[in-house]
C-alpha cells in the first residue's frame, strides 16, 4: 500500500516508525513530516489544512490509505472534503468527519453529547460574551478550584485551573471580553473540578467494531511536581498500574461503549481514533474530555506496546473491518520524556543544532522527533517547542525511565529543557 500520513509531529513521527514496519507498506509519504520522518519516509511540503492539494497529491502517488494525525484537518473537514470529492471518495481515510471532531472542537458539543447519552461527567455550564454576568454568578457558586475550559481548540493551552473566585472571574473576562484565546474562547465552559488521578485511554473505532489500545498517564505542566503553565505535554507512561482491570472495565462499559453507540445513534459516521482522557475518581471514571486523534505524547508511549501490524489496523478502520483485526500488545512497560526548547510554551528559539542523537540502544529506547528540521547544511536543528520525545522501553516503570533518560542525558542543544520527575508518582503509587 502507499500511505500518506498527514502531521508533523511526535506523534506522526510514532504513527510513520510503527507504519514502515509493515510488510504491507510499500511506501510511506509524511507532510509535512519532520527531520525524524524524512529518516524513515518521505517527507513532502504540504500543508495539513491545504486540502486541494493533498487531493491532487493522493491522485498523482496512487495512494491507498491516507492517515489524519492532527485535530485542526479533522475539525476543518478533510474527510467530509474526501467524502464528497468522487475522485477521491474511494479512498479509507482514517478519522472523523466534522460532525464528530466536534467531540473535540467544541467542548460544549462535547458536553452535551455525554449528557444525552448518560457519561460520567463534571457537572458544567457554558457562557458567551452575552451571558457573561450569569458566568460571573456561577462562578461564585463553585466550590474550589473551579475549571475554565475554551469551546474551541486552543493548542493544549485552553483549560485553567483557578484556585479563588476573584481568579476565575478574571479569566473570564479575559477569554470572553479580551479574546484571550481568540475564536476559541467564544464560549467557556465552567466545570466542576474533579480530584482524582489522571489517565488517557485510547480507541481505535470503525465506527461499530472498537479495539481499545494501551492506556497512558501523561505530564502537561511545565514545571515538576505539576506546577507552571500547560503545555502540550512533557511526558507518558505506559501502562498505568493505578488502571487496573476492574478499573478498565468500567471505562469500556460506562464511557467506551455509551459513546460509540451515542455516535451510531445520532448517525455521526466515525472513523478514526478517540482519546478519552479520563480523571479516576475514588475508583470510578470520569471523562474530562475527548479528544478525536491519538494523543501526543501519549502515542510515543503508546504505539511501541502495539504488537500487531498497526498498518492492518489502520486499513481495518478504514476498510470497515475492524471486527476481524487480530490485535496484540507487548508485556513492557514505555515512559515518554519530552525534550523542549527553553522558554516554551512562552517565547522560545528555533534553529539550534541538537547533538547526540546518535547515542541510542534502540532495543531500549526510541528518539521520536516533533519540532525538528534539516537545515541548509544537514544538520539536524530545532523547529519548535517541543522538540523531542524519548521513549524507554523496559520489565517496570524504573528499567524504562531509566532507558529514557540515559538516552536525554546524551542530547544536547542550546537551552534544552525537560522535567526530571516523569513517572515518579506513579513509581509511589505501584
């Protein structure tokens, strides 16, 4: 098969290193791709959003599968663009049309849809700039800390976690009044904070048929011991020991099967992958969000413990046969440390030189690029704020922690940053 892989990150690098190693690939085509993926594919100067371009593309390489990683296509549309473009309709495209990237789209879509259709949730309400004195009202009605999240996506950064009243109403002015997330922030959802631990599971879903793949736990603030900003995400560990199997049971019972018969029953065709990320509460899960692609970094700890052929996974999905897709995982344990530029996610440097990317056991760990690029020379420099992720594989949480960062210690490059305590909790917890 020829495939093309539409991203440019940690995750696609992940999706592009499992896909090559299908002996059903004949060639793979990334873009835009990054200097990780130009190693193992072909990397090729489209945009993700140019859809008449990768129309034209899939035509003239005589593609037979073609691979959405990140939301932005998917809540713009590419698949229905496929769906009604007949000389492209033929073709499996893996992810949800519009209708169901509004799962993550819109928080308040979201929120609504698990409430139709009786999924454990925080208790929320949502607010636009005309309603915004009944926002500041129910705000002081919460009880501590109080959770403000923007409808729309707003790159990982779009959910607050405020600590007083006098803190939370600003912030809503600020995402109402001031924009502070742009369109994103039109609505806000207020939500009821939940305490618990936090856990991401993933489902691969033609649409009926549903495999559940590895669950993983990850780190989104910047700062160790959760403190600082949100990013994207610093890290993953794979599996979860706090996940255990009753646990897991519930999710696939109370969350996984409500939500993809309530997408059959309100005919949202769904093709693709569903994050749930999940907060386990004195045992019970509750859902925090959906989010309709693999999750990053959690694909870098994810994908190393697939040990079926993740290519007939992808074309099972897509081909609607996901009910007959053999699907088997690896027994080790993966932990993801990312590897940023300093600064991020605030203002942050691209273009410096990384070296010592050449010092990996591979049997131990794996390097996944995400902000990287060649330059002029060859050379291998940063292009983003998260720059790297490395994933170690080993028999527990330590052997593999201690595989990844063995392999950071040996990469460098101007005013690299990375959390030091990835996994730690869970280290207290098992």
């Amino acid at each position: 098969m020829n495939i093309l892989l539409l991203g440019g990150g940690g995750r696609e690098h992940a999706f592009a290193w499992k896909i090559i190693n299908s002996q059903n690939c004949t060639q793979l085509f990334v873009a835009p791709g990054n200097a990780g993926t130009d190693q193992i594919a072909t990397n090729v100067n489209l945009s993700v959003t140019d859809f008449e371009g990768i129309a034209n593309f899939v035509l003239e390489q005589q593609i037979d599968l073609v691979v959405v990683g990140p939301e932005e296509p998917l809540v713009k549309g590419i698949v229905d663009y496929f769906t009604n473009n007949t000389s492209i309709s033929h073709i499996p495209i893996i992810g949800p049309g519009k209708q169901g990237a509004r799962l993550e789209g819109s928080k308040d879509f979201s929120k609504q849809f698990m409430e139709r259709h009786g999924i454990p949730t925080a208790a929320s309400r949502t607010f636009t700039k005309a309603n915004i004195e009944d926002g500041l009202a129910y705000i002081n009605q919460q009880d501590l800390p109080i959770v403000l999240k923007a409808d729309g996506l707003a790159a990982g950064k779009g959910v607050l976690i405020c600590q007083s009243h006098d803190e939370a109403s600003r912030i809503l002015k600020e995402m109402l009044l001031e924009a502070k997330f742009g369109e994103a922030s039109e609505k806000v959802v207020i939500e009821q904070f939940l305490d618990g631990i936090e856990l991401s599971v993933f489902v691969a879903t033609d649409g009926k048929s549903y495999r559940i793949l590895p669950e993983a736990k990850d780190y989104k603030r910047i700062g160790e011991r959760d403190t600082g900003l949100n990013t994207g995400g610093m890290g993953a560990v794979s599996p979860v020991p706090f996940a255990d199997k009753k646990f897991l049971e519930k999710v696939e019972r109370r969350i996984v099967i409500p939500t993809i018969k309530g997408l059959e029953e309100e005919k949202i065709k769904y093709t693709g992958f569903l994050f749930i990320g999940l907060m386990n509460v004195n045992g019970d899960p509750y859902v925090i969000e959906y989010n309709v692609r693999m999750g990053d970094p959690e694909t870098q700890a994810v994908i190393p413990r697939i040990k079926s052929d993740f290519l007939d996974l992808l074309h099972a999905m897509g081909t609607f046969n996901l009910e007959n897709y053999p699907f088997e995982l690896h027994e080790f344990t993966t932990t993801t440390v990312v590897m940023v530029a300093g600064g991020y996610p605030g203002d942050y440097e691209k273009g410096n030189k990384i070296d010592g990317l050449n010092i990996v056991n591979k049997n131990k760990a794996i390097v996944f690029h995400a902000g990287t690029k060649l330059n002029s020379l060859g050379e291998i420099i940063t292009n983003g704020g998260r720059v790297l992720a490395i994933t170690g594989m080993g028999n527990s949480v330590e052997d593999a922690l201690q595989n990844a960062y063995n392999v950071v210690s040996e990469i460098h490059w101007k005013d690299r940053y990375f959390r030091k305590d990835i996994g730690q909790d869970i280290l207290k917890i098992s």
